[in-house]
C-alpha cells in the first residue's frame, strides 16, 4: 500500500535532494564574480553557496525561519548566472525555488498571495478588469507624468514615486482576435485555401494586458507567412511567477491546466513572446508533469517567436524595408540561459535593412527586472539597472530591442529616470515595423 505524504513532506524531500546534488560545489566563489545581487549587497548569504547553506541547516533542524532568513532567500533573482557559470556543474537556483516552497509550506502562502495566485490569477477575469481599470485611470491622469502629485501617492502602494509604469490596454489582445485567425497566404497559392500549419499563441499576461502592439505583431507576421493562428481564450498565467513565490501547488495547477488546454488543439507549433512564458513552458512544465511522450512532444513544440520566425520561416530580402535605426540587444536571463536563445533575434535585427546593430557591453547580464523582483526589491532592482543603463547610453543607440515584459518594463523606467532618450521594445515589433515599411504586412 502506497503512503500518501503530505505537502510539507513533499517540500522537504525536494529540498533535500536539492541540497545533496548541491554537494558537488566546489566552493570556488565564481558564483559570487557573477550574481548580480551580491554585486550590490556584498553578503554571502545572498550568493548561491550561501543560501545552500541554509537549505543544510533547515533540513537538518539546526536553522529555525526567521524574518532574515526569509529575506536572504527572496533575494534572487533566478537569473541562472550562478548555474551558467559554475565549474562544478551545479544548479543553485533549484535550491532557491525549493527553499521557497519549503518555507511556503512550513508558514502558508499568506492571505494576499493565495489570493494573487490561487484567486485572481486563475479566474482571470478579475485582473483584465482591473488592468482595464487601471488603463482608463492613467489616461485620465495623463499617464501619470514625472511632475504629477499622484505620484505622492505610490508609497502607500509600496511603489517608489520615481517609478514610470507603463501604460495598460484599454482593451485586452485577447478580446481584440479572435481565437482563430487564418492564414493569409500559404506560401504561392490562393489565399484561404490552406496554411503552412497550425500555431498556438501562447500570448501571457503581459502581451494580453499591457504590451498588446507584441501580439498584433506576431499574429501579422505568421499569417502574413501562411499559418494559421489560434489564441486559446481559455490560457491563464504560465505559473513562473508563482514557482518563483514558492507556490509550487499554485504552479502545478496553472501549468496542467495550460498544458491540457494547448494540448487539446491540433497544433504543428506553439509560439510565445515573452521569455518566462517560454521557459515555463520548455522547462519549468517538466516539474510539474510526469514525463511521457505527450509531454515531450508538448515542449517540442513551444518556440520562443523570434526563434520561430528565424528557424522556420524564410523572410525574403525584399520583403523587408529599411528603418534608420541604431539598435542594441539586451539578452533577457530566461531566454539566454533558460532556453539558450541568443543567436535568433540578433540575426533577425541584423537583417533590417537600414539598422545599424551594435552589441552592447554585458548584453547577457541581469536588467533587475526578474518578474515581481523589481517590485518588492526597487531599491536594488534599479542599482542593478544603473549598469544596465550606463551600457545602453554608451552604445549610443535608438532602440534597446529585448523579448522580455519586464525587462522592457524596468529598463525603460530607468532610462525615464535617467532623461536617457533611449526607447526599449521587442524585436519582433521592429521586425514588424520593416515588414510594413516593405508592404510585406498591412
């Protein structure tokens, strides 16, 4: 007879194990050379063999969880940096996500992340209606300028008044397509009489909510280029965000249901714009999910969208018109190191007629953004950033071209707060920009 074990039994075990697999460090330190919080901080309770220490002393009992230690813990930024870069071959992010969980399951979520994560996030309804809300405040408040007195008002919020937030959608992406939307051209023959084949927009929240110019993007690009495009109105949150919280249960309940719901669809690919989306849909699904084929040939499927547009469709010179552009690529950390995709979008840049690319000092370093970091930890989210930015005003260049919500988010605010002139956006909107230039798309 098979005993069932209880949640907190679960944590343990994987922390545990999680802890013993971190073993194999060497204690070299190259994990504190690249961690972008202990630049800033200067402790080593912050630096991955810090906080594997922690994990042997909770396990073991001779740790109790005390305020400092939950602060030490939730200040990562799972920027991967510390796996990419370690000798040993070790991945201390595992020991971070499952210290979450660990703790999550010894205290309680708490009242406002159940809600967050078990409420909103899954009826879904109730965070388009507030990012509506929110959408019709900011237009009536002039988008809330760096002179307006409102900002007197973010503290109260936990938000710092020097913050620029971006503006919401007064309409949601998913509400503007339909769930279906057919090729235009498959490729030479008639239009309407087939596509290249069936993708799944997998658009996120942020895509849906606020940066909805990504979606139109990608749905003009593929059907410009012969495939079909289905946005499944029923896709929630892809449960990052609350892996990250240490809400494994939350987690594995958005990631199942996204998995079922695409899975349901006759789909040849299943595209994302945003590098988190896409990482918990290649890799983080695979916690969650016991292994088999459907699930093998799931994240077979799922492509970051400038790795599809690269890899898979073939974008005629002709097609393209020039933009006079000055452009640089920041390397958001979940799809550098979480899916490996760095080449794809700079190739995609680099094929603008009239773009000037240049390569940025430290492209693949952490922005500070790291999804809610930049909301609970500002204060060292934007040191982090002040990096960032002296590297953009050197390359001296029009646009910061990225693939990650946040990103854009965080480092468009510091360039605000900088008076920096620099404007950040996604590389598939500036490709899109040169598809209309060439009257490839309307």
């Amino acid at each position: 007879m098979t005993r069932h074990i209880s949640v907190q039994e679960e944590a343990k075990i994987h922390l545990q194990e999680a802890a013993r697999d971190f073993q194999g460090c060497m204690q070299c330190g190259k994990c504190r050379s690249v961690c972008p919080v202990f630049k800033e901080l200067g402790n080593e309770i912050y630096v991955a063999r810090g906080k594997n220490k922690l994990a042997e002393k909770l396990v073991s009992g001779d740790l109790q969880i005390t305020t400092r230690i939950k602060e030490a813990i939730n200040e990562c930024l799972n920027c991967k940096s510390c796996s990419a870069n370690c000798p040993a071959g070790v991945s201390p992010e595992h020991v971070v996500l499952r210290l979450r969980w660990y703790i999550t399951t010894q205290e309680g979520l708490g009242f406002f992340k159940a809600l967050i994560f078990r409420q909103l996030l899954w009826r879904k309804w109730p965070v388009t209606l507030a990012a509506m809300s929110i959408a019709i405040v900011q237009r009536l408040l002039f988008g809330i300028g760096p002179k307006n007195p409102v900002r007197h008002l973010f503290p109260l919020f936990g938000f710092s008044k020097r913050r620029y937030f971006p503006l919401m959608a007064l309409r949601s992406a998913q509400s503007r397509h339909p769930e279906v939307t057919p090729a235009k051209t498959d490729g030479g023959m008639q239009a309407g009489t087939g596509s290249r084949g069936r993708i799944g927009y997998f658009t996120g929240c942020a895509g849906n909510l606020i940066y909805t110019g990504v979606v139109d993007a990608t749905v003009e690009i593929l059907t410009s280029y012969g495939y079909e495009v289905v946005i499944p109105k029923g896709q929630k949150c892809n449960g990052t965000p609350v892996l990250a919280n240490g809400d494994f249960v939350g987690a594995k309940r958005l990631m199942e249901h996204n998995f079922h719901l695409f899975n349901s669809y006759q789909l040849d690919a299943i595209v994302v714009a945003c590098s988190s989306c896409g990482m918990a849909l290649k890799k983080e699904i695979n916690l969650f999910i016991e292994e088999s084929e459907d699930l093998r040939q799931f994240t077979g499927k799922v492509y970051d969208i400038n790795e599809f547009i690269a890899e898979k469709i073939n974008i005629a010179a002709t097609d393209l018109g020039p933009l006079p552009y000055r452009i640089c690529y920041h390397d958001p950390c979940h799809m550098v190191r979480g899916q490996g995709v760095s080449r794809q979008p700079r190739e995609l840049l680099r094929m603008i007629p009239g773009v000037e690319f240049k390569e940025m000092r430290d492209a693949a370093v952490c922005c500070g953004s790291a999804g809610s970091y930049c909301l609970t930890h500002y204060s060292t989210a934007i040191k982090i950033n002040n990096h960032k930015v002296r590297n953009i005003q050197e390359a001296e260049v029009d646009y910061v071209a990225t693939a990650c919500p946040t990103c854009v988010m965080h480092i468009q605010d510091n360039l605000l707060q900088h008076r920096s002139p620099e404007k950040v956006r996604f590389v598939v909107e500036i490709l899109a920009d040169s598809l209309r230039a060439g009257k490839k798309i309307d």
